[in-house]
C-alpha cells in the first residue's frame, strides 16, 4: 500500500471530520505510522486565564493518531477512538500548538499509540500527551 500523500490526508481531514474543522488542523508531515499537525492559535479556544483549553489538545491527538493510522491502512480505513487518556502537563498561551502522533502497536483490529502536543515556539514545551 503507498501512504497517502500530505494532500490526501488534508482532504480526508477536511472532507470526513466536520467536528474538527473549528480547529483549522493543518497536516505538516506524515510518515508510516506517525503524523504531525500544526494547531492555529484561535482566541475562541481560550480558557479564563487566556490558556488554550484541553479540548484543542485532545482533539488534535485524536485527529493526529487517526491520520496516523490511515498512513499503514488506507484512507477509507474505518477506524475509530475507543478510548484516549490524557496528561496536561502545561498550559500554552496564544500561539500555535504542534501536535505529533505516532503508532506504537498496530494489530488487526486495535492500533495503540501516542501524540504529544507542543507550543510552536523554539521552546518546544510539551504541554500534553495522550494514549
């Protein structure tokens, strides 16, 4: 199987995940088993306090692990999350968020994995993880 080109996966995002279009998810790199989002900072997503709320952070490692996963099966791979934990290990004001996914353990019917999250900037903080 070839994996589907970064256009391919950006058109699948946009085409089949409606919850995730108010994110504006833009795919940066794909790889076998791993892919890369970048999350444009949007004041919508802010908590009091002016940090970015874990529904950004969640949903871009549930988006990013999905993508990650079509990169070993196939685009109209059926796949879906049965379950996701998350650590926020620190917040992130205003900026970008990159979040990378990658498969650690893929079988028939259950693939297992990881994304973490990171503020753009040269800092790279980790500000979340999820399984």
């Amino acid at each position: 199987m070839k994996r589907p080109s970064l256009r391919a996966l950006q058109d699948l995002l946009l085409r089949e995940a409606a919850f995730a279009r108010p994110f504006r998810f833009r795919v940066r790199a794909a790889a076998d088993g791993a892919c890369t989002l970048v999350v444009p900072f949007d004041p919508a997503f802010e908590r009091p306090g002016g940090i970015v709320a874990g529904i950004v952070f969640m949903t871009a490692a549930d988006v990013a692990m999905w993508l990650a996963i079509k990169t070993l099966s196939a685009l109209d791979d059926p796949s879906v999350t049965v379950s996701l934990q998350s650590s926020f290990l620190r917040s992130a004001r205003r900026e970008d968020i990159v979040c990378r996914a990658r498969v650690i353990r893929a079988g028939k019917s259950l693939a297992h994995g990881i994304a973490e999250c990171a503020t753009a900037s040269r800092r790279r903080r980790p500000v979340g993880s999820a399984r």
